[in-house]
C-alpha cells in the first residue's frame, strides 16, 4: 500500500514537472477546473449526519475538501475506526459512488496526538489511520484501490485562522475529491 502510493506521487511529479512542457502549460494541465465543486459540496451536505462544527467544506483549485474533526474517527493515539464513525464513513462512500473522481484521504493530527500510541511521530500515526480509512473504502465501500489514495501529515498541515478558529480543526481527516481533468 505504502508503496503504491510513493509510486503514483513520484509518477505524477515525474508527468508535471519532467516533461518537456513550458511552465504556463503545465499550470494549465494542472488547473482545468471542472464546476463539480458546488455539485459535490451539495450531495456531501445532504448526506452527512454530522452536527455543525464538526466538518468544513473547503473549495480549493484540486477540488473540495470535506474536513472531519479527526475524534469522530479515532481515539486518541489509536488507529482503529470507532463504530460509531461508520454511518459518516458509508455516507462519505455512497456520495462518491456516485462520482467520476478520485479521493485523497489526508489526516492530521496535532503534535500531542502520538503521545498516547505506539508509533514513534505523528506522521507515522496519520499515515497508519488514513490507511485505515482507505481499506475500509476499499473493502466495505467496494471502491477500487485506484480512485483513493490515503496520506498522513501529521502536525504539518494546521488549519489556518482563515478557515477555522485556531486549533479547532487541526485534528482532522480530509476527503479531498478531485475537481480538475489533468490535459495537454
């Protein structure tokens, strides 16, 4: 798993940046935007049972970000889902079912979330957790193991101030869904 996901991450680097394109055409391989963002954000809304404060919807130039308090997922220092998560995970997976996209799990816990488990960084925590996820994906959500990819950052990637109040949202797993055609 931790393989094929180094793979294609190298790959895609490779296909961007080494080919023998201008640097404004590759921003606008990257950027073909597709106004799915809206649709997306739509369907998400009306399928989530989450309370107010618990996700955000975040439209970025990759597509949208649904944010999910990390907690509803996990407790603390540990990497099985709790049960009680599953209704959220499966109206997650039936929304996506229904799309023509790619889904990028990335989690993120603060720098004190690892001092409750046995991994050595968090980095290696949020790596284990969004492999999680992306298995139960694959397994109970019958979603092929090419449209979602599972990634960990740690304490790397904090919300910012903009977005949600200090802190609140730093703990978190982020379904980004794809919403852009990469073309030449």
């Amino acid at each position: 798993m931790r393989y094929r996901i180094i793979k294609v991450t190298i790959l895609l680097l490779m296909v961007v940046f080494c080919s023998g394109i201008d640097d404004d055409s590759k921003m606008a391989m990257i950027t073909v935007n597709k106004p799915q963002a809206d649709r997306m954000e739509a369907l998400f809304k009306a399928a989530l049972p989450l309370e107010e404060g618990t996700v955000i919807y975040t439209k970025v130039p990759r597509g949208l970000i649904v944010s999910v308090d990390e907690q509803l997922f996990f407790d603390r220092g540990s990497i099985k889902i709790r049960q009680s998560s599953l209704p959220v995970l499966n109206a997650i997976i039936s929304v996506f079912q229904t799309l023509d996209t790619y889904c990028i799990i990335e989690d993120h816990s603060d720098k004190d979330g690892v001092a409750d488990s046995n991994y050595q960084s968090n980095w290696e925590l949020t790596i284990a957790r969004s492999s999680n996820i992306v298995q139960y994906f694959i397994r109970y959500g019958n979603i092929s193991p090419d449209k979602v990819f599972g990634f960990g950052f740690g304490e790397f990637m904090p919300f910012k101030d903009n977005v949600s109040p200090a802190g609140d949202m730093d703990n978190r797993i982020d379904f980004v869904f794809i919403d852009y055609e990469a073309k030449r």
